[in-house]
C-alpha cells in the first residue's frame, strides 16, 4: 500500500530571528487527506506560509535589505 503525500514549499524563519527560510517537503497525509506537519519539525519554527509544491522565490523583503550595505 501506498502512503498518499503532498509536496509543499514551507516559508518560516526561527525562534529570535527574521530571517525567512524555506524548505520543500513531503509529508504525509490523513484518512481525510489533510496534510500532517510533524511537531519535531514545527518545533523552533514559526511558520509563515505553506505552499502548494515546489516554489521558486525571486525575490523576498530581506534579500533587498541585504545587498544594498
């Protein structure tokens, strides 16, 4: 048997810091098909935004802060 999963891009950053990290995962998913994010892996996290599969992000507020010092 098959375990059904969902490929999502998470955005969070981490306990005392701004940065924004992202992260592809694939987890698993209930017998209602939701999505179950481990608490080992929220742990230390603060979650901004899940997003449907793999996404390429350009640009973000802090890579603009950054380069320009």
């Amino acid at each position: 048997m098959c375990e059904a999963k969902r490929t999502v891009t998470i955005i969070y950053c981490c306990e005392g810091n701004l940065e924004l990290f992202r992260d592809t995962r694939h987890f698993s998913l209930n017998v209602y098909g939701e999505m179950i994010i481990p608490a080992k892996y929220k742990r230390g996290k603060t979650i901004v935004a899940i997003c449907e599969g793999e996404i390429k992000i350009l640009n973000s507020v802090g890579d603009r802060l950054i380069s320009q010092h």
